[in-house]
C-alpha cells in the first residue's frame, strides 16, 4: 500500500515537476529539502502547507491517501520518442492516476468489462500476416468492411480503458496493461486522423505477438495493421483499383474523409498492397515533406469530420451520482474538475 511520500512523488512526476519546481510552486512555503523528506517519509506537512503542494500540483488532498495496488507493466515508449525523461514520467504517472480513479469508480458500481483478445496465440511477423489479423479481429468484432466512426467508443465497449492527456506535442500514444485490464494513453491536442491511427497502432501492441522482428519493423508492422484495420484491403481495392500509375487528391481526400486515414498513410498502404510503385509512393513522400504535412508543420488536404471520444468512466461517475452512491464532490474528486464545475455540467433528466 502506498504511503503519503509515495504519493506526493507521484503526483509530483504527473505534474512534470522536479522537487525544486514544486518548492518554487508553493511560493517557497517550502525548500526542495523538505520535499526530499516528505518523499522519503521523513517528515509530514502541515495542513496548510498540505493544501498548497495539493493547488500546486492540481490534485485534491485526498488523492495522498488514496491506496493503490495498480501496477502498470509491459509499457514502453516508442525507440524514436523525443519524450524527456520528465515527460516520459508525466505520461506514466498520470496513465496511472487515471487507472485508479477509473479502476475504483468500477469496482464503486461494480461494472467490470473483460477484454478478449482476438488474436491470442497469434504471431505476426509480414505484411500478409497483417492483412489477415486485421480481418480477424474485425470479424470477431462483427464490423464487416465498413468505416468505423467512434475508435475509443469501440474500444472501450471491448474492455480497453483509454485515457486522453493535456501531453506534450512530441506524444502521440502508449499502450498497457494493469494485470488483465488493458490501457491505451493518447495525446488529447492530436488531430483526429493521427489519435484514429494511433490508438489502433497501440492496440496491435496490446493484442499481437510479433515474434523476433526487431523494434523498426514492429513499429512498422503495427502501422501497417493500424491502417488494415481501418481501411480493409477489400474495400481500398474497390475505392482505388488494385494497379495504379498514379492517384489523384481527390481520391484520396474521399478516403480520408470516409474512413478517417491520413493521406500520408493511405499511400503507404497503397504501396504495402503492390497498388502503386515505390517511385510513386517517394514522389509523394516528397511532396508530402516539402508541403510540411509529414511533420505536422502545415494541415495536409482533406477533413474527416467524425468524432472521438472515450466517455465510459465519466458515463459510471454520472450513473454513481445519479442514484446517490457517491456524492457530487466524491464524483468531483474522480473527473478532477471543481465542484461548481462538476454541478454545473451534471443535471437529471428524468
């Protein structure tokens, strides 16, 4: 069981904050050597000082003496992460804190999703092998061929908690698991089309055993079961044809649009299914680079006008409040927002 100095260190590695940052964020009511010692359970705040560390860090004072048994294994950040250290444990810590608040509102209403894996015992090691986990797991998710308009809602109805942070702009997403409870984080400021492929990325981490493939080509084939998931093989040789010289915007900014693909990962998979060349795939690349739509730096062509969101931990913090079994603060507490917020947002309707 966790203690008060456990605590405050992790809520101070959620924060992204040194024990210096934190002693100059209470306006020196405290030195980094006193948060040295609360850590190492040396020494306990006073109430006072208690509440400021608490404003400083953006959590309530109960979240120190919430107890805890979530432990997260089998994460890791991607080889090319520009993440820092402090950033990798910002994004640890408050994946973590999201497990436990998600983790005791469901044991509060006693609503436990079980995640199957569809693939189990299953190994990927090419490109063929992709194509035909992708179906696999469409299949047994009854989804046909058609678009899906809601990744995270479909996700979680299959028992997969997702979590969405204010991160920084060099994290797109990292995936879990917390015993049997599998968990993906992704970055809430992404654009949608990025979140759509990279939460599928996550997932083919989370469900795929990749055998002995070398961490550039596990990142490669977990991208190239992302997009067959998203857009089956079936269903791109219908839009585009199976041999093409070139391809047209057009056509491509209609995919995007229907099944919510970047341009940039819909000519990959049209080179990784033999629809076009690889002096055709470089010549976009190219263009892609100089318009700076590879990097982020500009918008690539195109909308997709769907939606994401990830809403069953605050659907159970509304159900709770809703028939009296926690209170709006306690339910306050839980979605992190004040209590005038929470009121403001939660009505009955009938």
């Amino acid at each position: 069981m966790d203690g008060f100095g456990t605590r405050l260190k992790a809520a101070r590695k959620m924060a992204g904050l040194s024990q210096q940052k934190l002693a100059d964020a209470t306006d020196n009511l405290i030195t980094k050597q006193a948060v040295s010692k609360y850590e190492k359970g040396k020494m306990m705040p006073a109430s006072d000082i208690l509440i400021a560390i608490s404003k400083a860090l953006g959590v309530k004072s109960g979240y120190f003496y919430r107890q805890s048994r979530v432990k997260l294994t089998g994460l890791e950040f991607r080889k090319k992460s520009r993440l820092s250290k402090s950033d990798e444990n910002r994004v640890k810590y408050q994946t973590l804190d999201f497990l436990e608040r998600y983790i005791e509102i469901e044991n509060i209403m006693g609503q436990h999703t079980v995640f199957v894996n569809p693939l189990k015992n299953t190994t990927i090691e090419n490109q063929d092998d992709v194509e035909d986990a992708a179906l696999r797991v469409r299949k047994a998710w009854e989804l046909g061929n058609a678009p899906i308009s809601n990744l995270m809602e479909l996700l979680e109805d299959k028992g997969v908690r997702i979590y969405e942070g204010d991160l920084p702009d060099t994290f797109d997403g990292l995936s879990a698991w917390a015993d049997n409870i599998p968990v993906i984080t992704i970055n809430k400021n992404s654009d949608l089309v990025r979140k759509r492929l990279t939460i599928v990325h996550e997932l083919a981490h989370l469900i795929i055993n990749f055998g002995e493939c070398n961490d550039r080509d596990l990142e490669k084939l977990c991208h190239s079961f992302a997009s067959a998931f998203l857009l089956p093989k079936e269903k791109m040789i219908e839009e585009i044809g199976s041999n093409r010289t070139k391809i047209s915007f057009l056509e491509l900014k209609k995919l995007k649009g229907i099944y919510g693909i970047s341009l940039m990962a819909l000519v990959v998979r049209a080179k990784n299914l033999g629809i076009i060349n690889e002096y055709a795939y470089r010549n976009f690349s190219i263009r892609a680079i100089k318009s700076g739509w590879r990097s982020g730096r500009t918008k690539e062509p195109g909308e997709y006008v769907g939606r994401e969101y990830a809403n069953r931990f605050g659907q159970l913090v509304s159900w709770a409040v809703a028939e009296d079994i926690i209170t709006m603060s306690k339910g306050a507490e839980l979605m992190y927002v004040s209590l005038p917020e929470f009121r403001k947002g939660f009505q009955i309707a009938a």
